[in-house]
C-alpha cells in the first residue's frame, strides 16, 4: 500500500545568498557561485528530506544520480550523515 505513494526526488548542487540588486543584475552567461566545492557530495532529498548524498552521473545521453551514501533517519534529523551499506 505505501509502496504506491508519490514522492519527490530532488538533487541540490548547493545554494547561494543575493541580495535582490544582484538577483535583477543576472543575465544569460551569467555565473553564480554556489556554497559547494564541485567534489563534494550532492544532498537528494525525498519530499524536502535529506535522505542520501550522491555523485552526477550520465546515462544514455541524461543526467543521472548515483547514491553513494544512504543517511540515516536519525543523522539526518540530526544534520548530520552516516553510511549504510
């Protein structure tokens, strides 16, 4: 029965503060840095949930995610990770 649930799978590659000057300032070509080094990690969240960490991958041509830790509920409401296996 919950096997059926909706669930929303998202990635974050990292984020950023702007002030909304500097938001209104972005064009196309623009860059912005994000709080993330690029081999960190990436946090995938169910629903908002952090629930694992993963690495980009490709696949046929479309970005894929390959989980490479599993967090656990605990660490996770407590922000931190630990590794399943």
């Amino acid at each position: 029965m919950l096997a059926d649930i909706p669930v929303r799978l998202s990635v974050e590659v990292g984020s950023t503060a702007l002030k909304l000057s500097e938001l209104m300032e972005l064009s196309e070509g623009s860059v912005v840095e994000l709080d993330r080094q690029s081999h960190e990690l990436l946090d995938i969240m169910a629903n908002g949930t952090l629930i694992a960490k993963g690495e980009v991958v490709t696949v046929n041509g479309r970005f894929g995610i390959r989980v490479v830790e599993v967090v656990a509920a605990e660490a996770s409401a407590a922000g931190g990770v630990e590794r399943r296996q």
